[in-house]
C-alpha cells in the first residue's frame, strides 16, 4: 500500500506512505488516492479529509522511476498515466468534504499540484514548492490549471518556466498556500483546525464548498 487511510472523529486521514520515494507518485499510488478520496466522499460520517504524508518530505511529485518504464509504452498507457493525478485533482474538487493539505518538506511538480488541489494548504515553515518538471524534460500540464487561477499568468509562467523552489513564506505572497505555520506550532495548528472544521455543521460547509468553486467562470450577476 502506496497510503494509509483512517477515519477518527470526523476526520478522514490519508497519508502518502512512500517516504523511502519521497512519497513520489506512480500510477498505482495515484489509484489508491483516487479510491481512497471517493470512499471519503461517500462516507457520511467523514466531515474534513486532511491529506498529510510521512517522512521528511510531502511529495516530489512523479516517480521518475515509473515514468521512464512508460517510455516504450503505448499511446493509450501513457495517457492513461499522465491522467491519473488529474483524476485526483478532479475528485478532490469535486467531492462535498473540505480537503487540508498539511505540508512539511518539498512539494514538488505533481507533489505542488497535489497540495494546492486541496482547499486549505497550512504549509510548515520549513516547507518548499516547485513545479520543475521543465528542467527534466517533462511539461507541467496538469499543474497549470490550478496554478494559472493561484497566482496570475506572469507569477505560474515564471514557475513553470524557470522550475524553481520558493519557500513557503514566498508560497503564501504567492497564493499557493492558505497559512504559514512555525514548526513547534504545527502538528497542534493542524489537529485544531480538522477538529474545528469537523465540528462546523456539515450541510453549511459542504454547500460554501460547493458554491465557492461554482463561482468559477460566472459572471458577478450570476454568481
């Protein structure tokens, strides 16, 4: 198993469980993610998903292992890859429960993506994002989406482009994380805000999540 899922209190837990790859991301895992986040969003009982992972760092995004397996693949396998992380990305948007990103470490290319899909991203002091895909002859495409809305053409060109890392302080001038958090602060701030998210009445946060993201290309009359 690529990630570990539990449910306690209202609060479903997904862990990137890979810290030996740097939680990076094949296929698999990113079924499992899938999976795991529809069953959460089908789960009554489940009133916040916080997505977190173990080891030094929250994701480097793609397994370049796998990706380079998938070079003499077909079309249809290659798509079908390149596809999975943006099914997560979709589920995430899509599903009823507010998702948190908890961020220690790097976050980077589909790992940046991942965290930023979420709703709330409380990123810890020491944490870095990057999107450097470019630099080793990949291009950032299912990132884009998310990070064209986040931070403005100019700001998501220079990141795609150049493939650099920012702190998360420079993250959150940025737009691509909701909070900065000290390190001795962390692990407290995270479980008070799913505790405190958890405990808000479902129906009113399932229905600003969902008008929230509806907004999204309406104009001021109709949204």
């Amino acid at each position: 198993m690529r990630i570990r899922v539990e449910r306690t209190e209202g609060v479903g837990r997904i862990t990137l469980a890979r810290p030996e790859k740097r939680n990076a991301l094949d296929l698999a895992a990113a079924r499992e993610l899938r999976e795991s986040l529809r069953e959460l969003a089908a789960d009554a009982s489940v009133r916040v998903v916080l997505l977190t992972a173990d080891g030094d760092d929250f994701c480097a995004g793609a397994d370049l292992t796998a990706l380079n397996a998938l070079l003499g693949a077909n079309d249809a396998a290659q798509l079908e890859d390149a596809e999975a992380l943006g099914d997560v990305f979709r589920v995430m948007r899509a599903m009823p429960q507010v998702v948190v990103a908890a961020v220690k470490g790097r976050a980077l290319a589909g790992g940046a993506g991942l965290a930023t899909a979420c709703d709330l991203v409380i990123a810890h002091e020491g944490a870095r994002f990057g999107y450097p895909e470019v630099r080793v002859g990949f291009v950032p495409a299912m990132v884009m989406t998310l990070l064209r809305r986040l931070t403005g053409e100019k700001r998501a060109f220079d990141l795609v482009a150049t493939g650099r890392q920012v702190t998360a302080r420079e993250a959150l001038e940025l737009g691509l994380v909701s909070r900065v958090v000290p390190a001795s602060d962390f692990d407290a701030t995270i479980e008070k805000l799913v505790a405190e998210l958890a405990a808000t009445p479902a129906e009113a946060l399932r229905m600003t999540k969902r008008l929230f993201y509806e907004l999204d290309g309406m104009s001021f009359e109709d949204g």
